[in-house]
C-alpha cells in the first residue's frame, strides 16, 4: 500500500517546467546541513513553491524542503494578513498551510508539514494578493484594533439585508484560506473495513512497543502511523534504547513486527475518529505523495477498522507560548526545530535563541550546537538552571538568560531579533537571531480518548491534560498518556500492549519490555507573556490572548463561549496548538484554575478529512446502486430513454425516428395500447410468496379486503392501511394454491411494505404459520394491453391453452405453457382499463420474452410502451398511484371506502375511523379538467372555489396527477379536493403561484375513459 | 405458427466482460466468476416443522441443514443458512422439474420460494480477493474469523448479500461465493470490478458443476 517515489509528471505550464529544469543544476538548499537524517541524498527532487523552483530529497516534506531552501515566509494569515511561516514539523501545524497541485487537483489548506516532496510538486501560498511577499490584504492589520472577537456581530448588525449581498462577500474574500477546484475531482477515493484484536494508534516508541508485545503474544494487531515512517520522536530526537542507538532499535523493531503475520502496519494513515462498538475511522493517504495516481489506484481511502481493543499511543503535541510576535516567520516549536535538523538534515536558522520552560526544551540547544549553528541565547523563566543542563551549558558555553521573550521583532522574511525581559529586574535586551525555537511544554494527545465526551484530568506535574475515561476497550500509553520520557513511554507501551492482547484471550507471552533512560521532566508553566504587540493563541484563525480576555470581560467565560465567540480552535487544525493556552489565559483572567475551566467537547474528525474519502466510490454514476429489469438492456436496443424510479431504471418512452418531443412518443403508445396492443416491463413491482397453512388469515390482517375467502386461481386488488389508517400501498394479490399467495406492491414500496409484513409476521402475529420471500427479481413481468392482446397471447401460449372470457374470466390466474415449452404465470388484470393479461416468466427469460412477445404481436402493430404511457393510462382510467397514496391520505379520500371490510379485524381498522379520518370536508380524489381545452394542466396547482383569493383559507386542495390524454384530447389529471366527490361539474378556480398560472378547471369523475368498465372485461 | 426461442439472458449480460481487467501482471491478484445456471430453493421450516425439515433435508441431501450461520456441502447441493429455522439449496440447474422434485419432499412441513432467477452467484478468489472484498463487505473475512464453510447473512452497497466460504481454489487462496439480488447484479458487478481493479483482474463465467 505504501511505496516510495511513484512520482510521474504532472502537466505544468512551459514556464514552470522551464524553472524547475533550471532548478535541478543550481543548488538552491542554502539551509541543507551535510548530514543524512533520514532523507536520501541520491534521490533529488525538483519542485516548485509560488512558481520558484526548488530542490529536496526523497524523505523530504514540503516543509523541510522549504525549510533547506532558506524559506521562511510560506502564508499569509486568516484574518489580518500575517506574514507567517512554518510552527511545528507535524500534523499539528497551524500556519504553513498552502494550496497543493493546480487545475482540478487543487488542494487548498495543505499543511506544508505533512505533504510529502515528490518530483515535480506544484505548490503555491494562498490568501494574499498580488503576491506573498507584498500582499495588500494585510492592510487589515491596520484594522486590527476593530477585528477583534465578536467583530462580526458588533459591526455588521444592521441594516440585515446588507449581509448577504454585501458584508459576508466581502468579509470572505479578504479573509480566508485556500481556494478549492472548481472542477469536479479527477481522482478516485474508496473505503475498506479492516479487523483485528487489538488496533494501536501511532507508531512512537510507546506503540511500536504496544503492537510488538500484542504481535508477539499472538493478537491480531493493526498499527496505524499517520506518518510516511515509523518512529515517532525517535526519528528526531534519537536516544538509546537496549544498548542500541535509537534508530537501530527503530530497524530492528520493525523488522520483527514485519515478521509476524498476525501484524499489519499501516502507514500514511491517521486515525480521525472513534465511534461505537469498537469502530475507529482512519484516512490513508495512498497517492498524496505523488503526482498523479496510478491508473487504477486511489487517491486516498477511508479505513473503518472495527477492533476489539485498542492502544492509543498517539503521543504528545510541544504547545506554543503566547507572547507578543509569536507568530513571526521563523518562531518554531523547539521539537520542530530538532525534526529539521535531526531528521531532514535542514537548518531552520543560522543564529537561534530558544525560549523553554521545561527540560525536555533545552535538548533543541545541543541538537543545534552539533548541527554547526550557533545557539544565540536560551532564555528559560525558571530561576536555576535544571542541573542535567549544567553539562550542555558548560560545554557550548551557552548564553542562558533568566527571563521571558517579550517582543519579537522582523518582516515579511521573519524574525530579526528578539527581545528578552529579565526575569528579576524587568529590564529587557534585544537579541539578533534569525529563529526562535519555543517550547511551552508537551500536551499529550487526549482527543481520540475524549471522543466518547471522556473529561481529561488535569496533572500538576507536568501542567497538561491527560486522559480520562477513555471509551471502552481503548486503552491509552506513552506520551499520549502523560508519559514523557522516553523509558516510560517504552514500559508503558509493552504493558498496555500486553494487557490489551490478554484480554482478547491471546496465549503467547508478549516478551520483555524494552529499555530506555526515564530522564526527568520539569517544567513551570508559561502561558503568556504580557507586553504590547499581538499575542497569538490561534496562529490559523488569528485569535490574540487580547481576543480571549475581551470575551471574558464581555461575559464569554465559558470555554464552549470562548471558543464560539473569538472562533478559537475552530480553524482546520482543530486547536491542536492553541485550545489549551486558551482556556489558561480564560482560566488567569477569571480567576479560576485550569481544571475549573475545563476543555471544550472533543469531536471527530481528529484531522482534517476530504469529502471525497467519505464518498468513495459513491459518486457520480455510482452515487447509489441501480436495478435493471430483465429486458433492460433489450429496450435500451430499441432505444428506449430511462427514468430513474427509485434505483431501478425503466423505459420512460420508445422514441421513434420523426418524433419531435416525448408528448409525441407518449401519446403515440396510449394510442397504439388503446387501439391495438401494448406491452410494458413491470417487474419492478415489488412481489412477495407468502406462503403457509395460515397465509389467507395473514393478509386478511395486512388488507383492508378480504383474501381468505379468494379462490384459487384469482386475482384481488388489495389496499394496506398503516396503523394509523393511512393508506400504505395497494397492489393485486393472486392465490395459487391453498396455501400460497403471490402478493404484489407497488415498485415505490417495495421494501418497506415486505419490511412491514415480517414486521407483522415476526412480532404482532408469531403465533401464524406463515412464511414470506421477496420474489421480485425471480419473475420477469410484462403487462400486455389493448384490444389485440388475447390475439398476441394465443401466438405464444401452447394451442391448448384456453383465453376465452369462459377458459381464462376476468381476474383469473394460472400457469400456462408457452410454445417453445417454457412455462409462464399469466394474470388477467388491467391497470390501462384495457384488456390486458399480465404474463410473467423466471428473470432469465426477459430478454426473449420482450422479443417473442414483438414476434407474436407484429399482425397487431404491437408497441413496447414506457411509465409515462402506463401513467397516462392510469389516470384517464382513474386509479390512484404514488401522488394520490402520498401518506395523508384515507381508503376513503382515494374511493375506495367501501373496501373496508366490516366483518374482520386489519392493520389500521380501528385508528381510520378517528373523527378527522372521517370528516366530511376531507379532501378526496376527482378528475380535474381545464375548461379551456388547450390548456397545459400542471401537478401541484391548487384548487380554490371560483371567485375566491387564493389564500390558505380559501385553499381546497390540489392537484396531485396530470397527463395529456390523448384518448380526450386535452390535459386532464387527479386530485384531492374538499368535498370532492360532491362538487362533481364545479367549476373551480386553479391557482398555481409557483408557474404564475390562474385559470378554471371542471372537477369531474376521476374516470375519465370507459367508466363501465367494459373495455377490460372484453 | 413455429415454436419461439427462449434464449436465456445472464444479468451480467452486459456488465461482465470475460478476461483481464485493471492492473496488468503475470498473475490477476482477484478472479471473478459469475456461477451460471444455478438452482436455488429457499426452504422455509412451516410453524414449528423445524426439525422435520431438517429431517427431510438430511433424507434428500444427505445432509442436515446448518442450524447456525454456515454452508453444509452435500454431494449434489449445498445448503446454506440464511436465517433461522431457514435455508437455501444451492446446486446447478438440472433438466425442469428441479423445484417440484424438492417441493415434493419439504411437502406440508416447509414453504419453499424458487430463486434460482432471484439471485445471481458471484464467486471471488485469487490473492487479493480478501482486501477486494474488504471495501464492499463489511465483516471480518479472516481464516480465524471466516473459516471454510463459513456464512453469512450481510449488505453490500444497502443491499442484502448471502456470503459463503467453499473449498480453496486450485491456486490454494480462499474463494467466496456472494449471492446478490438479480436486479441490483450489474450495479453491484460494477462496485466489486471496480474494488478490485488496482489488483488485476481476471473476469469470467461458468456454468453451475
């Protein structure tokens, strides 16, 4: 799944092309140290940032990449225009966000920290105009005392129409991120489950540690590491572990977990959420680091990973400290600075000072040191400085000042110098340095074990939230844990690994622990140093410590308050860097301390996720599943134009040559129906075997109708009322044997009329042997209409069938044989009003079927007909369908009141007889008809008493179905009317707001064509 | 007037393109088979006729049907669970009269429904089956958690799916049989080609043995 270097070449304008040709000669990593870190020096990449080109490595991210290249102004900020660069070497990142590749692959707000250099990367800095380096949007800064928290809701209050026209357009366009593509999405995504016992979430020393004591004792193990590489912190801070440097032990350990089977490692994959049942989500970046991806490979894929237990060792995010200027390009976190040095080989700076209040900070001065830069100044607020230092001090003759950074002083290409306030006497000192290493101390990664509203707790020791209760089954080690060192976090790993893998019944030993140093950990917390200039919380939504102190005077105390009304931590990075220096700042300035003022509710996504790995392969054609029927693609022969009905697709109309619209094509197969023979698909009605001793007193139950007392060998039409005495669905139900009904729905309710029968079967009647099956994709069913239909059925049924009205009445049903030997299932039942049998065969013969039944009907001119001729058919005849069953409607309000039978007990019985169920004024279905003969009627006009304004008072009801029958000549349709069934020859007033129409209709029987009936029964 | 043809028509029809699909190689990593000419009967116990269904089952089969989610192979049928007190017969269509010679033997204990055109049987295989399947199917198909005989009563793409494990093919990898709604075949023929395109592909059709 993973691979270096599939990289092929994207289309590039000439000019781009041109520069990053020239890139590849002249060296242009003026910050690139002489050592390998874990890039690969044979392996150069050429890439462009803002149209300049530049080179990397292989193992390169665009971050360190820039960072070799000298850059340090990468972004501009969300609100006042910033010149920013890059703060942190993880996913945490909240400045360096640009918008990757060009043209429909555009990608705003990438983190430069996560994005993998490949050749020929594209990649431009987003929000400033004209350019990066001289934007004119940051005149907002001068701006600044009025864009504080809250802005929004002073300022642009009134007048409200201006919002949306005026106000929010132009907040938008100077404010903001990346723009995304504005083609659709050239790539693929798709989603895959995966399974194991226990799932460890980050490849540090704690989960390495974790996966190897759950791998060896014989778990199935997943190990996610959002990564390119495992390793975690070791990858930068190294160490000694077992005797061995680090990163040997890093190969070895890997090389063992690749070795067990029951083992899968996972890289390039961060897990973003946790939900129930054990089921955590995880987004795999297969082809970000590429160009293109392969032909046939994803983009990115959507892991749902269910796990019987899991090990969160998603380690700890170094905080920020708020003082003023600590956004200036160049202002690092203390452990990015290590990662660039360290692991890409890239120097962030030539002359650094470092700003720490911890232990774990003052590593930066030696990795620095021995990188061959120069350490300007340490500055730590702590009085003494922590005696394992002393040695470092001495050695590189360290500069430490007792003190805070107050000010930081620089432009566009970043820090200059900084200024430093003496701890004791307050006086302050300026200090020349191109980059300011920070470190504020370590938050461990509470937010997946805080998924499921688990509160943190708050530890003294090390001034960070830790987890509580985490959901059930994850387990939490390491760093993630409040484990800092680097010992502790192997021990705690192994442990938690081991537990988890015994609880999933594992047998095998998990093995010993490996061992590090548990070097201490002290820290006096820092949170903000006061003094003038902006003092940034939330580097990506441009939140101050002034912004959270203004909340807090205007009564925003809360931290679920604080966060709405300044937007901090809603930016895409989540508050990973910024929440917890927030709430301490709320938590000053109220009083309170930091547990009192608690954290805001943790949400999925943990990282930011693209919509299209949500979608995966559901999209565009492949949206949703479809259906075809059995003679599907026999009509897409006969060039028939398809509707999407639910997920099935039918044969709307067969368009023939000369045909200038549908109407024509339509009008052309009633037509034909009503003057010869028809034929039409409809298998997509739903069909259930409802077999069983009792199957009669069952749908004597679903149905209004009795079906116990129907005889074999006949059809019924059945009406299904909800519990409630609406109407559910209708359809015809034949009996073909004593105990076997074949009951039919309509292709809309389908699915949940049969989840209502095992409803009915399972729980309100267990006591009835009665089975059911949806049979509706076994059976191929054609309805055959019109006056020829029996001349057409006697071509293909055996000579010894009898189809005479004696041999085969009205409403019968029985097998019959074809000619060719296929038996077939023939019902005489009509929903044109003509005479029509429907004929049904197993799914395999549709096709055949379809063509047999062109053979057998060419004397007659037969015509294959779609749902709109079945529609129209339907209401010149009067049968109600999905518009009139439309789920407020009585058997009654449909006419069909009388079916209710009175000697039996059914579903709905007793609740259609409430008083408003029987009001008299209900609205029932009539025909509608304009008086005007040419005019077009139209679905959803609403009926109102002529001479009346239309209003809701006056309203009557509306129409729910129109066709242009061309049987009458004239649009005509069916609708719900009050009182309807007695205003038979009003004319009514049609009002239809929506199309601007007004005109009168005549309310009329709702059958319009052979209202005896006689056609059918012919 | 002659007799007419009754040709029969695959739901796969069109969707299924015998031969190599995806990523090209010496070895397809997935093989997809649609299984043609099936028979399926589901049998249904009657109101407390569990038993006696099972009874004639074993006297028809051989064998008695699984009383819990699996496939029992029989010598001319496999039975194969599809919820309580219920099962499928899967074997391949003989001469007509297949369902009534079954009906005849289930006769008054159990409702039977013929399938054999409801469903369409998709067979996955080859080393790359498992991580195809992974992205349409949602269960843990591990030789721990999905042993050979097992089955399962599942969705794919909202729609329901019988899964089942048979023997291992000829290249030793697992093979799954799916039985998918006839209707929803060439939609879903599409979602499981296109999971497995990026392993190579080998398509064919075989009629039922």
């Amino acid at each position: 799944m993973s691979g270096y270097s599939r990289s092929e070449p994207l289309a590039r304008t000439a000019r781009e092309e041109a520069n990053i040709r020239t890139a590849v000669t002249s060296a242009s990593q003026s910050h690139r140290l002489p050592g390998d870190g874990m890039i690969d020096r044979r392996s150069p990449l050429r890439f462009s940032f803002d149209g300049k080109a530049m080179t990397g490595f292989v193992g390169d991210t665009l971050a360190s990449a820039l960072v070799a290249n000298g850059v340090k102004l990468v972004a501009r900020s969300f609100k006042y225009h910033r010149p920013r660069g890059i703060v942190t070497a993880g996913s945490e990142e909240p400045s360096a966000l640009v918008e990757m590749r060009t043209g429909a692959r555009r990608e705003p707000n990438t983190r430069a920290t996560t994005q993998e250099l490949y050749d020929g990367l594209i990649a431009n800095s987003q929000n400033r105009w004209p350019s990066l380096r001289h934007d004119l949007m940051s005149i907002n800064q001068l701006f600044a005392p009025i864009f504080v928290a809250g802005f929004y809701y002073k300022t642009f209050m009134w007048p409200a129409k201006f919002w949306e026209s005026i106000y929010e357009p132009m907040i938008r366009r100077a404010a903001g991120l990346g723009k995304s593509a504005e083609l659709p999405d050239p790539d693929h995504y798709d989603k895959a489950w995966a399974h194991c016992d226990v799932l460890v979430v980050g490849g540090g020393p704690a989960g390495l540690s974790a996966a190897l004591a759950a791998g060896r004792a014989g778990s199935r193990v997943i190990l996610v590491e959002e990564d390119t590489l495992l390793g975690g912190r070791l990858l930068s801070d190294g160490g000694e572990i077992d005797g061995m440097d680090a990163r040997e032990w890093l190969r070895s350990t890997t090389r063992e977990l690749v070795s067990l089977p029951n083992v899968r490692i996972m890289t390039r994959t961060a897990l973003f959420g946790v939900y129930d049942g054990g089921t955590y989500a995880a987004l795999e970046r297969v082809s970000d680091n590429v160009a293109m991806p392969d032909r046939h490979q994803v983009r990115q894929r959507l892991w749902r990973i269910v796990a019987r237990r899991s090990v969160v060792t998603a380690g700890a995010i170094e905080r920020p400290i708020v003082f003023p200027g600590n956004d200036r390009p160049g202002v690092m976190m203390a452990s990015a600075v290590r990662t660039y040095v360290n692991r890409f080989a890239a120097l962030p700076g030539k002359r650094l000072a470092l700003f720490t209040n911890n232990d774990d900070g003052w590593r930066t001065a030696e990795t620095i040191q021995r990188a061959g830069a120069h350490i300007v100044a340490v500055i730590d607020p702590r009085r003494e400085v922590p005696a394992q230092h002393r040695r470092l001090v001495d050695t590189y003759d360290l500069r430490v000042l007792a003190g805070v950074v107050s000010d930081v002083k620089g432009g566009v290409d970043g820090v200059r110098s900084i200024v430093v306030t003496n701890n004791r006497n307050g006086q302050t000192q300026r200090i020349e340095a191109d980059c300011l290493a920070v470190s504020g101390g370590w938050n461990p990664n509470v937010g997946l074990s805080c998924f499921h509203r688990g509160k943190p707790i708050w530890r003294e020791d090390i001034a960070a939230f830790v987890p509580g209760g985490a959901p059930e089954g994850m387990a939490t080690a390491g760093a993630a844990n409040g484990e800092l060192s680097l010992g502790a976090c192997l021990r705690d790993g192994h442990s938690a690994g081991a537990k988890a893998a015994a609880e999933c019944g594992a047998a095998g030993k998990p093995g010993e622990a490996s061992k590090a140093d548990e070097e201490g950990y002290g820290i006096a917390p820092l949170w903000h140093v006061k003094g003038k200039g902006k003092a940034f919380v939330d580097f990506q939504h441009d939140v101050t410590a002034s912004d959270v102190t203004l909340a807090q005077r205007e009564g925003f105390e809360s931290v679920e308050h604080l966060k709405r009304y300044t937007t901090l931590g809603m930016a895409t990075d989540q508050g990973k860097t910024s929440n917890i220096n927030g709430l301490a700042i709320m938590a000053e300035a109220t009083g309170r301390t930091i547990p009192e003022t608690g954290t805001t509710i943790y949400r999925p996504p943990y990282a930011p996720v693209a919509i299209g790995a949500f979608a995966g392969h559901h999209r565009e054609e492949n949206f949703h599943a479809w259906r075809l029927t059995p003679s599907h693609h026999w009509a897409a022969k006969q060039g028939a134009v398809f509707v999407d009905t639910g997920l099935w697709k039918r044969a709307q109309w067969y368009p023939r040559a000369g045909e200038k619209d549908w109407l024509e094509s339509v009008s052309r197969e009633v037509l034909a129906v009503r003057n010869g023979v028809g034929f039409c698909d409809v298998s997509t009605l739903g069909k259930v075997d409802v077999r069983g001793a009792d199957a009669g007193v069952f749908l004597d139950r679903v149905y209004i109708n009795a079906f116990s007392s129907l005889a074999v060998g006949k059809a019924r039409y059945g009406l299904m009322l909800r519990e409630d005495g609406i109407v559910m669905d209708d359809g015809t139900t034949s009996r073909l044997a004593e105990d076997h009904y074949f009951l039919t729905t309509t292709t809309a309710k389908a699915g949940p009329v049969m989840q209502h029968l095992e409803f009915c079967r399972q729980i309100l009647f267990p006591d009835l042997d009665v089975q059911l099956t949806s049979a509706t994709d076994q059976w191929a069913q054609f309805s055959i209409a019109g006056p020829n239909t029996r001349k057409l059925l006697q071509a293909l049924v055996d000579p010894s069938e009898d189809l005479t009205n004696e041999g085969f009445p009205f409403m019968g049903v029985r097998e019959v044989k074809l000619r060719g030997g296929v038996i077939a299932r023939l019902f005489r039942i009509s929903f044109s009003g003509e005479m029509a049998f429907e004929i049904s065969v197993p799914a395999r013969y549709g096709a055949a079927m379809a063509e047999n039944l062109m053979i057998a009907g060419k004397p007659y001119g037969v015509t294959p007909y779609g749902t709109e001729a079945l529609g129209v058919m339907r209401i010149e005849k009067g049968h109600v369908a999905g518009p009139e069953l439309n789920g407020t409607t009585t058997a009654d309000d449909l006419g069909l009141g009388k079916m209710m039978s009175k000697k039996k007990d059914f579903i709905g019985r007793v609740m259609a007889g409430r008083e408003a169920l029987v009001a008299p004024n209900r609205q029932v279905v009539v025909g509608v008809k304009p008086t005007d003969k040419a005019r077009r009627l139209r679905s959803g006009a609403h009926v109102v008493p002529r001479g009346e304004i239309p209003g809701p008072k006056t309203d009557q009801g509306y129409v729910t179905s129109v066709c242009f029958s061309p049987v009458l000549d004239q649009w005509i349709g069916l609708g719900l009317v009050e009182r309807g069934r007695e205003r038979i020859g009003e004319i009514v007033r049609i009002h239809d707001p929506l199309r601007s129409e007004d005109y009168e209709a005549e309310i009329c029987s709702p059958v319009f064509y052979d209202p005896e009936g006689v056609r059918q029964r012919g | 007037m002659a007799d007419f043809s009754w040709n029969t028509q695959s739901a796969l029809e069109k969707a299924l393109v015998p031969g190599r699909h995806g990523v090209a190689g010496t070895q397809a990593g997935v093989t997809l088979e649609e299984v043609r000419d099936i028979s399926l009967v589901q049998v249904m116990a009657r109101r407390g006729r569990a038993a006696e269904t099972a009874k004639a089952a074993k006297k028809l089969f051989g064998i008695e049907p699984p009383r819990a989610p699996g496939a029992a192979v029989a010598r001319n049928a496999t039975l194969i669970w599809s919820g309580p007190d219920q099962f499928i017969v899967f074997s391949a269509r003989q001469a007509d009269g297949q369902f009534a010679k079954v009906s005849k033997a289930f006769a008054g204990i159990a409702s039977l429904s013929d399938q054999s055109d409801g469903r369409c049987l998709i067979r996955i295989g080859g080393p790359r089956a498992r991580q195809a399947l992974a992205k349409f199917c949602s269960l843990d198909l591990d030789d721990k958690a999905f042993p050979l005989g097992a089955a399962a009563t599942t969705s794919i793409d909202h729609t329901a799916m019988n899964i089942w494990r048979g023997a291992d093919g000829t290249d030793g990898h697992a093979v799954f049989n799916m039985l998918v709604f006839t209707s929803f075949a060439d939609s879903l023929w599409h979602t499981i080609l296109d999971s497995s395109l990026e392993y190579g592909v080998q398509a064919s059709s075989a009629h039922a043995a």
